[in-house]
C-alpha cells in the first residue's frame, strides 16, 4: 500500500479516504459496517467525517454518521484509522447548519462544543485531523486559528485542516499561524474531479509552495462521473432524484451546478477515455483524482458496499501520460462544466 502524508503533518495515510456522509440516511448502520470494513479490510486507514453528517442535514439525524463510526471503531486498534471530522461551518455561510439551533461560528465556544461531541460520538479522546467545514467571514480569523491551536495544545486534536475554502482564506489562516506561533492548516477539503479543476488556478499552486495538502471530496461529481445521469435520466433512488423531492433551494442550485448540458457532455467523453483503456469511468475519475502531486488522499464514498469496487481499484492505478493528457483536452474544449 501507497502512503502520503498530510502537508507536513505525522499524519500517513493511504491515498484513498472513505467518506461517511451518507451513514444513517442513506446507507442504514448495517450498510455503513459493510462499507466501512470493506474499506479497512482493502487497507483503506483513512475515514473522513463530520458533525453535520449525514447529508442531507437534518436536525433529528446530525451526528449520526459519527455514531455509527464511532460503535464500528470499538473492536479496531485506534492508531491504525486516521479520524477526520469537521466543526460545522458558520451560519453565516453556505447555509445554517441544524445544529446548535443553527447559530454556529467558528469562534471559540462553538470549535469546543463541536470537539466535545465529535469526541463523545466517535467514542475517542483524539481527532487525528479536525477541519472547518466552511468558513466564517465574520468571527476575524485570529479568533477562529487561536481556538483550534488551543485544541492542539490540550492534545484533543492532532493536526487542523480547512474546507469549502478560498486561497485568500487558506494564505490568511496560515499566515496567521505563522506569525502567532499557532497550529496551521495542514489540509484543504474542497471539491475537485474531471468535471471541476478549478482548484488547480489558484489554490494547488499555494499548496505546492505551502506543503499543503488536497483532500479532495466528490470525485465523482456527485456521482455524475458514473455516467448514471447521461441522456438526461436522474435514477430513482439516486442522491439528485432524492435531492429532487426535497424542492430546497440549496439542492436545487446544486442540482443544475452538477448536471448540466457541459457536464454531461463532458463525463461522455471521460466515458470514452475509461473504455478506450478498459477500465470504468469510476476508476478513471478516482485515479485521475489522486494523480496529482497536491493531493494527499482523495474521499470516496458509497451508499452500498458494491459501490466502492471500481473505486477501489484506482489504489492500484497509476494514470499514463496520455490519459492525462486526454483528459486535459476535454478540459481545455469544456472549460469549467459546473460553473
């Protein structure tokens, strides 16, 4: 098994990571123990959470995914997984969480209230990597840094990492860490597949100068990138059929972000890539994923535990130059597909 390590953190990790968003809505307790011993049994030590989970947010289910974690965890040798989870972002942001009746910040009463439980749910007295999940444009981020250092300090979390965040935000943060003497963020969560490089105008030239570390979620595109969407067909069952019946805002927007005459057009092309080197659209969006040199480990995730198969197998895939470049003419004929 390959290992890379989290910016410049002790943190070794394989360059697959099985997220849990959807355990407790999507996948019940029973799937999620299928998915996350499949997971460890491949040699996957990497398990990426958060205290929002699953998704989509619901009052009554916040926390779930942690606790199905955390119960599944008991029987395993607690250094053998690396633990990531995330303090829900401000409400302010992206959205207000239904969590602590939606007033949260990233100041220093909600980072604790969040670790306290993340801790207790996890059924552990550590968190190997604790992450912002959004950024708070209103708490000044000296405030936010002094209070994660403080978790660091009292040995509750070992490294801290953000996600959903700007390259003025992650240069921000850090240089304040800097100059403070405070924790840095090791890592940067934030959405990258075929279908969305974004990452690579701005932010994965700070993480190669910053030793900082990718951990990219949604490599799939939402699950565009399986091409179970093409021809305009939305499955029944689907995360965008479920996301449909719901009739939020939010989704909705997500929804024509994700699929869309440019990315469908795109993922047909990635089709063809993946057939003409006998492998599935899935493996090549993984592999293609963790290719690159910014990227510690790339989150996966399932509702089933068949569903990680294909995944699964980019651990073993090393991307040839001419996929690459294959891949980056689709980019460069359609640029930016989600917006």
């Amino acid at each position: 098994m390959e290992y890379r390590y989290i910016g410049t953190s002790g943190l070794r990790v394989t360059p697959i990571c099985l997220g849990t968003m959807t355990f407790g809505q999507m996948s019940t307790k029973k799937q999620s123990f299928e998915i996350m011993d499949k997971a460890y049994d491949s040699g996957i030590n990497f398990f990426d959470n958060a205290e929002m989970y699953p998704v989509p947010p619901r009052a009554d289910l916040v926390g779930m995914s942690e606790e199905i974690m955390g119960e599944w965890m008991k029987d395993k040798p607690r250094e053998s997984i690396i633990v990531a989870t995330k303090v829900a972002g401000a409400a302010n942001g992206r959205f207000a969480a239904p969590i602590r009746n939606g007033l949260t910040a990233i100041d220093r009463f909600h980072i604790e209230r969040g670790i306290e439980g993340s801790l207790k749910r996890l059924k552990t007295d550590y968190i190997d990597l604790y992450q912002v999940h959004w950024p708070d444009t209103v708490i000044p981020l000296e405030e936010s840094m002094e209070a994660m250092d403080r978790l660091v300090q009292s040995g509750k979390v070992r490294y801290i990492g953000t996600s959903n965040d700007s390259a003025y935000g992650l240069t921000k943060a850090n240089e304040i860490s800097k100059y403070k003497n405070l924790a840095r963020f090791q890592s940067i969560q934030n959405n990258f597949s075929l279908n969305e490089p974004r990452f690579f105008d701005e932010l994965a030239h700070i993480c190669r100068k910053e030793k900082i570390s990718l951990l990219p979620f949604s490599p799939l595109a939402g699950g565009v990138l399986t091409g179970k969407y093409q021809d305009g067909i939305i499955p029944k069952g689907s995360r965008f059929d479920e996301y449909s019946a719901l009739n939020l805002a939010r989704l909705n927007a997500m929804q024509k972000r994700f699929i869309n005459k440019k990315t469908l057009t795109s993922t047909q092309r990635y089709i063809k890539i993946a057939n003409d080197h006998d492998m599935s659209v899935t493996t090549l969006a993984t592999a293609w994923s963790k290719h690159w040199d910014f990227v510690a480990s790339t989150i996966i995730g399932a509702r089933t535990v068949n569903q990680l198969d294909d995944s699964l197998k980019a651990l073993d895939i090393t991307l040839s130059d001419e996929i690459i470049e294959a891949c980056k003419k689709v980019q460069q004929d359609i640029m930016y597909p989600m917006g």
